[in-house]
C-alpha cells in the first residue's frame, strides 16, 4: 500500500463521518486550547513577579534584624536579638565588595504642605538609596551622605506626592511638615509606578536618623547592601556575617541575598504555572477517551473494510498504520485548532484586561502539540490492534 493510499484512506474516513470527527477533533481543541490559556496566565504572572522583583537589580542583599533560624530552648537574657542601627550600617560599608548600603526605616505619617495635607508612607534612608534601588531624581537632589547621627532634616518627594501637594508649584526649597518635624524639600524623585502593590511614587523620603526619631524606634526594618556584580556572593555574605556578628557579639541578624530569594521565587512560580497547566491537561484526558470511543466504534463499523484490505493483500502492520494514521490526525487537527484557539483567547484576555499579564510559552505551545499527537497515538492503539488481528474470512463473512 503506496503512502498517497494511507493519506486517501485516512481522509476518506474522517470526510465520511464529518460530525463524529468534528466532535472527536474538538474534544483535543478544548483541552489544548485550556492548556494554552491558562500556562499563559500562568507565565505572564511569572515574568510579571520577576520583573518586578529584578527592576532594582539582583546583586542585593537584605539584612534584617533577628535570626531566621533558631536553634535550642530560649537562653534567657543572652537571646535578647540586638536591634540594627545606623552605626552597622555604616561599618557595611566597609565590607568588601560592597558598592552601597541603605538603612531602612518605613512609617506612615501625615504630610502638610502648601495648605494641603496628606497621609502617606514615610521612608527612612541614606543618601545611597537612589545608587542601591536603581533610582533616580527628577529635579533637585536626593539626600546627601551626611554623618547619620547628625543628619539634616531634608525631604524628598515621590512623584505622586508631589503633585498631589503641590499641583503646579514648585516644591524645592520649601518646607513640609511630617508629624510634628519640620523638614525641607530638597528632591523630587522620577516616577518609579508600583511593586507588587506598592506605589514607590506615593512616598516621602527622609533621613534615617531623623524617621527612627520621628516613629520613635530604635532599630531599623533592615540594610540593604548593593555589592559588586562580578563578586563571588559567597564571600560577601560571609564579610557582612563577620562585620556583624564582631559588632553585636553573637548572630543575632537573618542576611537573605536577592539572588537565593529569586530561585526559590522561580521555583514556586514554575510550580504554579506546571499546576495550571496540568489542570487544563484534564481536558485533553477526555479527549484522548473520545478518541479511543470513537476509533473503536470505527473498527466495529468497518469490519468489512478490513476483511477487505487483508483479502486483497494489506499486511496487519499496514491495518494498524492506517487506524493509528486516523487516530493522530484527528488529534493534530484538534490540537492545531485548540492552539489557535488558546492563542486567540489569550490575546483577547490582554486587550480585555490590560493589566493581567498574559505571555504565551511557546515551548508549552510546542509541547501541548506533542501530548496531542501523543494522546491520538495512545488512544488508537487498542482499536488499530483490534483491527489489525481481525481475521480477514471472519471479518468478510461478519459483513
């Protein structure tokens, strides 16, 4: 049996039955094309959280007060966690391979200024914020590097803040009123938009001296140390670990690099977006049964044919090609059409909902066209066996 003759056969059978194929074909569409739309909710949401993770770079690391990890029963007065302060901060900078380091202290206060008053976040940092964060200033200065315990009570602005306190104007030089301190606007920052959240533009930006005074804390939130790109991470953390654990005598500190906090990140996301998927893999299951329904009431159908076939001399592995020839291409053609499908509806979904990410993974496109094929393989396997060994007398005086 020549190839052009499995091709003309394949067809001819699938054309004889244009509903029952249509019905086969789109039972394999709505499970790829649910494979398609949800790994792509999935992905979009996984590039999303990393962008947003990465757009202040990747070589930080975070320092925060406490250990993660405790060992043992509670030590008394020798568990007591030493808070972190401005003076640690600035004996990191001495660390190799440390570039900057930022304090953090975070409040939320009410903002007066120009006859307006507003409630927004206060942050407390250094003068290396914009060189650690990746930010930058629109007009003015940001916060000199000062002597931290004899910082001046300077302020600069997030662009929100400043345009919602000052419309117009021009806010440089003038004096706002934070809590009850007096400070002066030195800086307007470019707008930054949100993290996962957060608007980095709703913000005002003070000393970290002057916020630990104005919440009356004594500890920071946390340093933030940007380091050399080339640096062995490794060893960096093992010089912020020593300078530490000399200055407050025990390990009393949690030091989380941005890169470990991205693989574990990356982990879970892809978990998520293999899940979704998955579930969307329960559609092309039913599929597959529809399939193999279908393909052995084919073979009941067309025992004659078969008879046929082997009297006139087709070999059983030729009568096995020619089922499992109809049984894929009724899954490649469903799976084509349920990719285009996916792809569609995707697409729709990011005109509806500018603000779902949505990204198609074409290796997933790829390998939901392979499961499908794969699915039509394994699900006309049964009846093209079937078919193959009928035996051709039985099978012609069946008719």
């Amino acid at each position: 049996m020549l190839a052009k003759d499995f091709v003309a056969l394949s067809f001819g059978s699938l054309r004889a039955h244009k509903l029952r194929s249509f019905l086969t074909a789109l039972g394999i569409a709505v499970g790829i094309a649910a494979v398609i739309l949800l790994t792509s909710i999935g992905e979009g949401v996984h590039q999303f959280v990393i962008t947003e993770f990465t757009q202040f770079g990747t070589n930080l690391i975070d320092v925060n007060p406490g250990k993660a990890k405790t060992h043992g029963a509670a030590v008394g007065m020798f568990g007591i966690v030493r808070p972190l302060t401005v003076e640690d901060a600035r004996a990191l900078r001495h660390a190799p391979h440390v570039e900057a380091v930022d304090s953090i202290v975070q409040g939320n206060a009410e903002i007066e200024a120009a006859g307006r008053t507003r409630r927004t976040t206060v942050l407390g940092v250094s003068g290396a914020f914009p060189h650690v964060f990746r930010s930058r200033v629109a007009s003015g200065i940001f916060l000199p590097i000062d002597d931290e315990a004899a910082a001046r009570s300077f302020a600069v602005l997030g662009s929100k803040v400043r345009q919602e306190l000052y419309r117009a104007d021009n806010p440089l030089g003038t004096r706002i009123r934070i809590g009850q301190s007096r400070f002066r606007v030195i800086g307007v920052m470019e707008s930054k938009g949100q993290m996962l959240g957060f608007d980095l533009d709703d913000v005002v930006f003070i000393p970290a001296q002057r916020a630990l005074e104005l919440f009356n804390r004594e500890s920071l939130m946390g340093i933030h140390v940007s380091y050399a790109p080339q640096a062995p991470l490794d060893q960096v953390v093992d010089s912020i670990r020593k300078t530490l654990t000399a200055r407050h005598g025990r390990e009393d500190f949690t030091i989380t690099p941005q890169k470990q906090m991205l693989d574990t990140l990356n982990s879970v996301l892809d978990v998520l977006t293999f899940a979704v998927g998955a579930l969307g893999g329960i559609s092309l299951v039913v599929g597959g049964v529809g399939i193999l329904t279908i393909m052995t009431i084919a073979v009941a159908e067309r025992t004659a044919e078969i008879g046929l076939l082997r009297a006139i001399g087709a070999r059983r592995g030729q009568v096995l090609l020619l089922f499992l020839g109809e049984a894929i291409l009724l899954a490649a053609v469903g799976g084509a059409t349920g990719l285009a499908l996916g792809a569609g509806l995707g697409q729709a979904l990011r005109l509806a909902l500018p603000d779902l990410p949505v990204h198609t993974p074409w290796h997933y496109v790829l390998l939901a066209e392979s499961i499908a094929i794969a699915i039509g393989l394994l699900a006309g396997l049964a009846p093209a066996r079937r078919a193959a060994m009928l035996d051709p007398v039985d099978a012609l005086r069946g008719e």
